[in-house]
C-alpha cells in the first residue's frame, strides 16, 4: 500500500442493503428494428444494454431525461441478460447491424475493433459532441485501444474480498490492509477450526482474482495479444487450490452447486468470496449474517494488482448518426441528474460530475464508495491490462476448467494445458 501503516489500520467496510441491479438476474427484452431518421428530422437510435429489471427501469428514466433535452433525437431500447446479449449482438454485429449505442467490457474491445464494429470516440470528441474530460482515477484508459477511443466509462469497480463479519469476529481473525496470502489462507484455517465451516468458495476459479495475483508478481492474465503466464503458473494456482478443496478450506463445489443461485457465502457455507466490489449488493439480501469489504491479500505486503474495471458505453462504426449517437453518451456519462439515477449500479459514477452528483444513503453503497477510496488512497491501483480479442472466450473456458478442477473431475496440469491450447484456438480466430 501506500506506507506501511496502512497494513495497521482496519479497513473492513460495512456492506448492507440489497437488490438485484448489479447481478443482472432479471431478463426483459426490448424491441428490435433499425435506426434511422424520420421526415420531420428527428432522429432514433437503438440503445441496447444487458442487466436486470432495476437496472432497465433506472436507464429508462435517464432515457426521458435525455429525449428532453434533446426533443429531435429518439431512443428505442434494446435489452437482455447478459449471455442474451452478446449471443444476440454477435448476431447483429456479423449482419452489420448492431444497436446504435450499446454497453460494453474490456473483454469485447479488441474483438469487435479488428471486425470494424466499433466507432472511434476521439473523432467525435474532436468534433465537440462528446467531452473526454472529468474521469476519475484513469478510468478512461478502459475504453482505449491502439490510440483509439472504442468506448466511453460509465462506472467503475474493482476486485474485493466480501466477507462473513460475525463468522471473522466469533473466530477471533481480522483482515487488513496489506495482509499476505499466508495471512489470508491462515485466518481462513482458524475460522475452519473453530466455526467448522469452510474459509473460501473458491477463489482459484475466478479468472480476475488469479490477474490480480499475477500482476502481484510482474505478470497479468493477458497481454495485448496472448496470456501472460506460463502453463506451470496456471497449475501451480490450480493445484493450491485443489488441495484445498480437499482439506475442506474451500467449500465443497458440490454444496456451492446445490444452494446456486444463492451464493455460498450468504448459505454460510463460507466465510468469504472474492467479487467485485459493487456486486457485494446481493450477501445482505441472500444471507442471514452480515457481511463487509475486505483487502484483497498481497505477495508482498504492499502491491494489491487491483485496477478500475467499469462497464462502458460504445458506439456502432456504421451508425448513421454518429453525432447524435456521441451526444447521447455524452449525456449518459456527464449528466448530474443521470448519475443521481443511476447510483451504483454499473459501479462507482466514472465521471466528477456524476460521482459528486449522487450521494449514496444506504449502508451497503456506503461501504462500496468507502472500500474504492481506500484502494484509491493506498496507491496500488494500477492500468487496466488490454484484453485481446478472443479474451472473453477464454475467461469462459477459465471458468468451466476451474470448476471442473475444484469437482475433481480434470487434473490440474491437464485443466493448464486445455486452456492454453483453447485459448490459442480464441486469439487466433
């Protein structure tokens, strides 16, 4: 962290409240059809997005905000879960004819450039539609590729550890601040000797934490065009936690399967679970506990690997109206009254003008606003690793093997060689 009394100062954060808008569980789907102008001049551009029912209820109210403002330009919306939506936008996307203005990730970025499906915003900055100014902590570099400007921050969030607060106190541990991953794995143990649940639920499937722990120690997940680790890395990580399992530190991914969708910190299966941080809406809402913001543990004490990750907003290369498209998201990520609506719900507001818009009243919004500044404040956050294209193809196959690891099922060193050999296939095509 920044100085070595930050490893001194406790900084687990309250996280309460609950709703579904971060999790994208609901599913509803908009209208399709094609953008275009009408006689009278006015405008309509297709917006599509992915998340839940919250989520869709708030983006329609910014949507009224924005035809308002804007009485010439309007807005039809397009949206999904999440698998729905890249399924369908896949679809779209190789018809040439995507949604004028749509959600994106880091992941997507590369992928849909090299296929000429994403607008470069700096022209239309260039031009005055569209202000590049204002966004908090780097997060604007997210949306950078090769000098161009494919997509525009709405929120931010980064990795953290969510943890069982009454599970931490009755066994006596407490994380902080610059804790090691020795530190971690051996508050976990005592929490399995003295509560009899398991520490974990199994944070070596996660593809983000294991960047994380990669970028610790001088590597990270990806590099602009290949991974960025060895096949021994990966089953060196994949091994730990095996064995794990097998002592029971980690829950058994059988009984995490059986309380799914309920995660199985909120069943008390475990005392933590490494997420991003503003998904940790859900514990409060699922469990019977409480449940805070952790550190995420380090190699040495000091260096996190944390960086902003945030959803982002992107325009199509072929859009019609390529000025109206960067006026409205302009709007959506500059507009106090839209940040105010939106709160947290796609992370922390990217911009000042929305993040000091919206004042967070609930305990849970508290606690994410509050674990950011600290991350912040520390020092340790970092730029965002380019993802290549094919990446999201390979955080699937991550996901797939590591549960498939933790059931037992592949060994570790086969799981590493699938899925370097998987995502050779992912970047080549």
């Amino acid at each position: 962290m920044g100085t070595s009394r930050n490893v001194e100062r406790r900084t687990i954060l309250k996280a309460a409240g609950a709703t579904a808008a971060t999790l994208g569980l609901a599913a509803t789907t908009g209208c399709g059809g094609d953008s275009g102008s009408s006689g009278d001049g006015n405008v309509t551009l297709r917006y599509a997005w992915w998340g839940g029912e919250p989520r869709t209820i708030a983006i329609k109210k910014t949507i009224a905000l924005f035809e308002k403002k804007y009485p010439k330009i309007k807005i039809k919306p397009e949206f999904t879960d999440y698998a729905a939506f890249w399924e369908k936008f896949q679809t779209q996307a190789s018809g040439g004819n995507p949604p004028d203005v749509f959600q994106n990730a880091v992941g997507f970025l590369r992928k849909y450039d090299q296929r000429g499906v994403l607008l470069d915003l700096k022209t239309q900055a260039d031009a005055g539609n569209l202000s590049l100014d204002n966004f908090r902590n780097g997060v604007l570099a997210n949306g950078q590729v090769d000098d161009k400007q494919l997509a525009i921050p709405v929120g931010a969030n980064t990795m953290a550890l969510v943890i069982d607060l009454n599970a931490f106190k009755k066994a006596g541990v407490e994380a902080k601040f610059g804790w090691t991953w020795d530190e971690y794995f051996d508050a976990l143990q005592t929490v399995q000797d003295k509560l009899k649940i398991a520490g974990d639920t199994g944070y070596f499937g996660i593809m983000y934490l294991y960047d994380l722990y990669l970028r610790q120690n001088g590597k990270a997940f990806f590099t602009d065009s290949a991974l960025g680790f060895t096949e021994d890395d990966l089953t060196q990580w994949w091994s730990d936690g095996y064995k794990r399992v097998k002592s029971g530190l980690v829950a058994d991914p059988k009984k995490i399967e059986q309380v799914a969708p309920k995660s199985g910190l909120s069943a008390g299966l475990a005392a933590s679970e490494f997420t991003w941080d503003n998904f940790s809406i859900r514990y409060e809402g699922e469990g019977e506990s409480d449940y805070g913001l952790a550190p995420i543990p380090t190699t040495d004490g000091k260096q996190t690997g944390q960086y902003l990750g945030s959803l982002m907003l992107s325009a199509f290369a072929g859009t019609k109206h390529p000025k109206e498209a960067a006026q409205f998201i302009d709007f959506m990520v500059h507009d106090p009254e839209v940040g105010k609506i939106m709160g947290y719900d796609r992370g922390i507001l990217a911009t000042t003008e929305q993040y000091d818009a919206f004042t967070p009243t609930d305990a849970n919004n508290k606690g994410v606003k509050a674990y950011e500044e600290e991350v912040a404040k520390a020092g340790v956050l970092g730029k965002i690793t380019p993802h290549p294209s094919g990446a999201d193809v390979v955080e699937a196959a991550f996901l797939r093997i590591g549960a498939e690891i933790a059931q037992g099922k592949t060994k570790p060193a086969d799981g590493a060689k699938t899925l370097f050999s998987e995502a050779k296939a992912a970047f080549a095509g």
